[in-house]
C-alpha cells in the first residue's frame, strides 16, 4: 500500500509504522502455519509406519500359520502313508515295523519317520517288573530310580492299596502334596504314566517312544522290537543284537521269519505281531520342525487312531549306526512306488 505524499510527515511515519506491524503479524501467522503443517506431517508419518508394522506382523504371523498348517498336512500324510507301507503286499517295497528310521518327502516338506509294532514295545499295564526296569534304564533312569519307579508303577497299576517296599500309594502322593494318587487300575492312557510318583517329565519324555498299553501281554516279540529295547534287556549281548536285527531285515525283505533270539531270563518272547503300529513323524522345512506320533489299527482298509500325540523327542530322530547300515532300505523315496494310501482311510 503506497504512502501518500501529501500526508505530513508525521502522518506518514505513523502510517509506514502501521504497515510494518501488519507485515510482521503476517510473517508470525506463516510460520506458525508451517510448524502446523510440519507437526501433521510427522503425525501421519508416525501413523503410516505403525500401520505398515502391523501389516508385516500379521503377513509374519499367517506366514507362519500357512508353514504350521503345511508341516502339520506333511505329518498327517506321513502317518498314512506309513500305515499303507507297513502293510505292502510287497515285502520287498514293504516299510520295517521295528524302528528303523526313514525318510520320506511329501510337497517339498522332509520327513522322517518310525514305525514300531506295539508288540515289540513294553505294556506298562502286563510288563514283568523285570521288563519295566529294562526299560526305564534305557530311558537314562538313574539306578536310585529304576526301584522305584517300578514299584511305583506296579501300585499305581494294581487293584490294592497296600504299599511295595520302594512303591507309592495315597499317603505318599498326598506327602508329596499332590491332589490324586493311583487310580489301583490299569492305565488308560499313557499320559498316566507321568503322573506316577517320582517320573520326572524329561524322563516321561525320553520313556515314551518304548511303552505302551496296547500289547496287552507281558513280553515283546524280537521280530519287531527296536534294536535299542533289545539291547537293554538283562544278560544280552549286544553284538548277537545286532547281528539278529541284520539278519531279522534281510529275512523280512526276502518275505521268511526272523532268525531266534536267545531270550534272557523272566522277559517273555512273543511269536506273534498284531495290527497295531506306532507311527513317530517328523516334517521339516524352511527350518521349521513338527514332530508327532499316532497309534493307529489297521482294519482292512480302514485306519482306527487309538493315539494321537504331540511333542515328541528329537533324539527319537537321529540317524543311529543300524539306520545307516540299512543302506537303500532306510530311504523311502528311492524305492517305494506304492500307491496312494487314501484308501487306508476311508
């Protein structure tokens, strides 16, 4: 706004005083503008990346459901396809029942797998407290332990309340402050087991994989029990051991009997298998792991699951001297072409 010249001089100076004023409440309004405007900015920003980090969260998080689901779908299948296998009318391309460990790949995902025979596991419900011993030694059970543990299991398992020498019953949970005691019946399950008096859970754990309750008989048969249980037994050689689990695999293939084992004293030798397998399971990929087992009867073409568990040992899954020994045998890719076990479960 220009200034009249024919103001006075006084005038004049007051009016250029005016606009100079006016020129710096414009300049204090403008920059408090700008410091709005740079304060919405660093709003909004902070906004986008928190919601940007959500995103990523749950993109991780599915990410991590989908390769769950996958390694579970690869367990699942794994368990089929082994209870088709066992069963192979072909013993050539037929799968081992006694423990050995196996690969197989199912979509992209390795697994690796043990099938076992319940016959050659120890029923803790029929084992002789011979058997049971035998057993919780090859779990790592210390020698202070293995006393009793089984008696603990033999009053856990019995009809009576009264006490063994190195046992537990009712007063002896409740001194422990435990809420239960025995149940003075057999197991019905084997997660029972673990509640016994004195059974620590890694040792639950590491016992797992070698008893079970549905032998139903005081005994295993050497034809399909796992080297290692073989190997634990009172008054074995190990080297006739191994000597028969080589023999017992190439007599199995060729479709005739296991050689006999000399059988050690107060352990039953069963001559007979049944129908119903243990399947141990373990699917790996972009490293991730999912281990499982099932207990499944095969009934014609129909699988009955008796069992299915989670949390299996690691350690069940490395590769031992036998396994390496079974040579193309141990690889289910390289030679195993069956057909697909879908109709096992139907």
């Amino acid at each position: 706004m220009p200034c009249p010249k024919t103001f006075p001089d006084r005038y004049r100076f007051i009016f250029l005083r005016y606009l100079l004023d006016l020129s710096k409440v414009r300049v204090r309004q403008t920059g408090v503008a700008l410091i709005l405007v740079l304060w919405l900015v660093a709003l909004l920003s902070l906004m986008a990346a928190s919601f940007g980090l959500g995103i990523r969260r749950e993109a991780s998080l599915a990410t991590i459901q989908v390769q769950q689901a996958r390694l579970l779908a690869a367990c699942e299948a794994g368990v089929n396809y082994a209870a088709f296998m066992v069963r192979h009318p072909d013993t050539v391309l037929q799968w081992p029942a006694d423990g050995t460990l196996l690969h197989w790949q199912w979509m992209g995902v390795q697994l690796r797998l043990r099938v076992v025979n319940e016959t050659g596991k120890v029923d803790i419900n029929q084992a002789s407290p011979a058997l049971l011993q035998a057993v919780l030694r090859l779990a790592g059970a210390e020698d202070a332990e293995v006393g009793n543990l089984t008696d603990s299991i033999l009053d856990w398992r019995d009809g009576d309340r009264l006490r063994r020498l190195h046992g537990a019953e009712l007063p002896d949970y409740v001194a422990a402050g435990l809420a239960y005691g025995p149940s003075d019946r057999p197991f019905q399950s084997l997660d029972e087991l673990a509640m016994v008096l004195g059974m620590k859970p890694s040792l639950f754990a590491r016992v797992l994989p070698w008893v079970t309750i549905f032998n139903r008989r005081n005994g295993i048969n050497p034809a399909v029990a796992p080297v290692e249980l073989l190997r634990s037994l009172p008054g074995m050689d190990p080297q006739q051991v191994d000597l028969f689990v080589r023999a017992r695999q190439q007599l199995q293939k060729a479709g005739q009997d296991a050689l006999s084992l000399s059988q050690p004293e107060n352990i039953p030798f069963l001559g007979n298998t049944g129908d119903i397998y243990s399947i141990f399971v373990q699917a790996n990929a972009h490293g991730r792991k999912l281990a499982l087992y099932a207990v499944v009867n095969v009934v014609a073409e129909r699988l009955d699951y008796l069992l299915w568990r989670s949390g299996v040992p690691n350690s069940l899954f490395t590769e031992t001297v036998e396994d390496r020994g079974n040579g193309p045998g141990a690889d289910a890719n390289s030679v195993r072409k069956a057909a697909s076990p879908a109709a096992m479960t139907r």
